[in-house]
C-alpha cells in the first residue's frame, strides 16, 4: 500500500530508492562472492546518505529516527546486505546526534561532522559469544595508566570492511562500581585487532559480519564514552543502542520483504498469476504483514521523539517494546518473502531471479539480538512484572529537553 508521507520523507526515500535500484543491479554478484560492497559505499558517501542521521547544523541531513526507518526500508528492497552493514553507521550516528542535542557535548559534534563529510564511517561492533544483549561481556579491561588494555574475542564484525572507527565494549573490575562494562571508541586499524575470515554464512553475505579479536589493545581514557554497572539495563543505553537499533534493523529485514513483495507484484502482473483467486489472497496477507510492522515502528518512533519510552517507562518495559519493534518486524518480513515466493511459484526458486537472495538474506533476522527466544523470555517476564535485572536509571542530561 502507499505510505502517506511528508515532502521530506518523501525526498528521502526517494534518495534510498535511487540507490537501492541502483544497488539491486550488483546485489546478486556480491551475494555469489560474498564479497563487500565497497562501491556502494562510496556512491553512499557522494548522495549523503552516510550523513542522513547528522544534524544539518552539523552538516548532515537531520534525519530522525523514524526517516531513518523509512530510509532503510527502501535502501534494503534492492539490497539487504547494504542496508544491513551502513544500519551500523547510520544508526549509531542517530544515537550520537540525540545525545549532542541533549547534551552539547562538542566531542561528540567533531564525530558528527566527520560522518557529515565522509571522512568518518562508524561501526557498532559488541556482540559477542554467549552474551547478545550487552548486559556484561567475556572482553576483558586491564586499567593501566592513561587507560586500559584490552583483549577478547568478537563476533558479528558488520562493516568491519570498511568502517574507519568502531566502537565495542569490554568488562573492567572497577575497585569502587565492582564489574563494569565500559563502551569504547578505536580506529579501524589499531595495533593488536585482527579480523579473522569466518564470514561463510546462508544470507547476507556481502555484510562479510567477520569475527575479529583484540590483543592488548589500548584504549584512551577518554575514549570511554559510557559505563554501567554489569547485569543492569541500562536506560542510557535503551534512549540509544536499543531504541534506535531494534527499529532500524527491523526496518531492514521489513525493506526486504517489502522488496520481495514487489518483485511478486511485478511477476504476477506480467505472468497472469494476479488474476488468480488464491494469489490475490496472498497478496492481502502481505499487505498486512507490511503495514502491520510499518505501524508497530511508527509508534515507536513517536514513542522515541516524545521521550516516553526512555524517560517515562520503566528501563524493563522499554527494552520490551523497543524489541518488539525487531520482532514483529522480522518475523512479518519472513513471512511475507514465505508468501512472495508461493505466489510466484517455482521460478522464484531460481537465482537468476532476486527473490532467492531475498529469502536467504530475510532468515537472519528473527535470530539477531534479541533473537526470537530471548524476545519472548522478556515479553512473557515482563507481562508478569518479574524484573530480569536492576535498572540504571536516566542521567538528567539525557532527558529530554522542554
């Protein structure tokens, strides 16, 4: 169904559209070799796209979270594998943006401006075995004068290919908190990371999500961008992490079906399966698979903007909803692509045809963080108001501002 959009949303969709159809012409070769988009990038970084989420004063585009959303549904109709890997850019960057408006912090405008002009490409980089929702991490933090040594192991490296700094996290036995996780800054290249090639995988291939270790990796004082206290939620990290990441990699996997939708559209047209009963009803299940998940992270945009989500709920009652916004997302976007290729039928089957890919690529998402089992072990412990961890509460500079 058409959206009703703003002229802004408008204008940036229209600029995802561009490169998603532009994307989608090279999408199944870097499937095939599993090979990164590099070139993608660098059409990204000349139409601004790599600077959507920064604020125009700074010189972005100031796209908020729910353009964001709108964006990275259209950019991941004609290419998953992209969508997915720049979501690791543009969406801290949005996170970075809402803490500068709050907070005026000018370290963190020097990182907006230099995504605004390409010269910084960012990547989110925690994940890691045995431990998907940040809570604690087997990374381990050594203090040592003017910082900290630190080495572990790291799985899931999206757009570790390409990105000039990431961030990641590490646990420190701090004398005064106890056990700390600590969030850190560091360049693409600093001595003692190695990425290690493990990136042989189903779908999603062209994010090449490689693994990679830390060895004695020293990292500043003041690189140390956040800290909480170990198996807590953490409300700073829900206003960001949670609140902007769980819509926006829904929206990827929403983009793809999406996209699988309108190939189904486009073929049932030309082949004469639209005049199918059956295949009509198909159709009108997907459509409301689509605008389904569409209104779960409208809501939760708004939820974002107001502040209510983060500043008003409880941290255990907004982790829950920002997580639904991934579930309902992905889970709907399997099950449109499921429809997509029973209308099509068995030419869908074939890899000359984009709707493979997509049904490859789509799978990925109901088991990313919160996969679909720890989705439903926080519902359901929710629902009955049995608290899974302590809560850090909001700092004041982070609340939103009258």
């Amino acid at each position: 169904m058409e959206q009703c959009l703003t002229p802004r949303q408008r204008e940036i969709v229209a600029l995802a559209g561009r490169l998603a159809d532009e994307f989608a012409e090279r999408a199944a070769e870097h499937d095939r070799d599993a090979s990164f988009p590099f070139e993608n990038y660098e059409r990204m970084r000349e139409e601004g796209y790599l600077g959507l989420t920064v604020p125009e004063e700074l010189g972005g585009m100031g796209a908020g979270l729910y353009e964001l959303i709108l964006a990275q549904e259209r950019l991941a109709a004609g290419d998953g594998s992209t969508a997915l890997a720049v979501n690791m850019h543009v969406s801290p960057i949005g996170q970075w943006a809402s803490l500068w408006r709050a907070s005026g912090d000018e370290r963190l405008a020097d990182v907006l401006r230099r995504a605004a002009d390409g010269r910084l490409v960012y990547a989110s980089m925690s994940a890691e075995p045995g431990d998907p929702i940040l809570m604690s991490s087997t990374t381990r933090a050594e203090p040592v004068e003017g910082g900290y040594r630190v080495s572990g192991r790291k799985i899931f490296g999206t757009e570790s290919a390409v990105c000039t700094e990431f961030s990641t996290r590490a646990l420190v036995d701090d004398p005064e908190r106890g056990p700390t996780v600590i969030f850190f800054r560091l360049p693409r290249e600093v001595e003692g990371m190695t990425v290690k090639e493990t990136w042989d995988v189903m779908g999603m291939r062209a994010t090449q999500s490689n693994d990679f270790e830390l060895e004695d990796v020293f990292v500043p004082e003041e690189d140390v961008f956040h800290r909480y206290p170990a198996n807590h939620f953490d409300a700073t990290m829900l206003k960001t992490v949670w609140g902007w990441a769980m819509p926006t990699f829904g929206a990827v996997y929403l983009g793809i079906g999406a996209g699988a939708l309108a190939f189904a559209r486009e073929f049932s047209g030309r082949t004469g399966k639209a005049d199918n009963a059956q295949v009509q009803h198909l159709f009108a299940e997907m459509e409301v698979l689509l605008e389904t998940a569409r209104a779960v992270l409208f809501r939760h945009a708004q939820e974002m903007e107001t502040g209510a989500l983060y500043a008003e709920l409880p941290v255990q009652e907004g982790m829950a909803r920002a997580v639904l916004t991934k579930y309902v997302a992905t889970n709907n976007a399997c099950a449109i692509v499921d429809r997509a290729l029973h209308a099509v039928g068995g030419a869908g089957y074939f890899r000359r045809f984009p709707l493979e890919r997509m049904y490859r690529d789509v799978r990925a998402g109901p088991i990313m963080p919160y996969s679909n089992l720890e989705a439903h072990d926080l519902f359901g412990r929710t629902s009955l108001g049995i608290e899974i961890a302590p809560a850090v509460p909001l700092p004041v500079e982070h609340r939103p501002r009258d």
